[in-house]
C-alpha cells in the first residue's frame, strides 16, 4: 500500500471519529445549534449515523494494518462513500448548498479509496 493511500485513510479515520464521536456524545438540541439536518432526524438516527462513522473509521484502518481480511477497508471505504452520499443529499434537499461541500469531498475520497483497495 503507498504512503498517500495510507496518509488519506488516516485524515478520513480522523474525520470519522470525529464526527462520529460529537453525534454520538453530544444530544440532538446540541448538534441543532450548528447542524441544522439534525431537525430532519431522531435522536436514534443521529446516534446510528455516528456510530457507523466511527466504525467506518475503524474499518479504514484496522483490517490492513492487522492483516486480518483486508478487504473490509475497501467495504468501509464503500459504506462511507453511500454515508456521504446521503449526507450530501440531505443537504442538497435542504438548500444548504454550502454545508452539502464537505459531504461531497469525503465521499469522494472514500471512493478513491475504496475502488483502491476493491479494484485490486
């Protein structure tokens, strides 16, 4: 695997977690203050959607650094791809033209990255 695949499964690892871990810790009146799509979803889909960020995060990493079935990156990358997807259509939807941008980006790079390690 190169150096730039392994950096950028990093940066989208650390964006996951991130995200996924402020849905998961902080309650829905929280995240409407600065996240407006909250108000379109229960508290139970929004803690099912960082939940799967975080797990995604663990799949872009772990399966190829232990070695053991590799190709969950690939599937993690892929089921992070249909996640920012979603979160890009929700956007769209909403309006929200400019907050549909990060979306889009890191469904692109988990794309990069699953057809990377799925194409193979």
């Amino acid at each position: 695997m190169t150096t730039t695949l392994w950096v950028l499964q990093g940066l989208l690892a650390f964006a996951f977690t991130g995200a996924g871990t402020m849905k998961l810790m902080k309650s829905r009146a929280e995240l409407a203050e600065k996240m407006g799509w909250v108000e379109d979803f229960s508290e139970g889909q929004i803690k099912t959607i960082g939940a799967l960020e975080g797990l995604g995060a663990l799949g872009l990493i772990l399966p190829v650094a232990l070695g053991i079935l590799p190709i969950l990156t690939g599937v993690a990358a892929a089921c992070l791809t249909l996640t920012m997807v979603g979160a890009t259509a929700v956007h769209l939807k909403r309006g929200e033209f400019g907050e549909s941008a990060p979306g889009a980006v890191l469904g692109l790079l988990s794309a990069f990255v699953a057809y990377s390690h799925l194409a193979g």
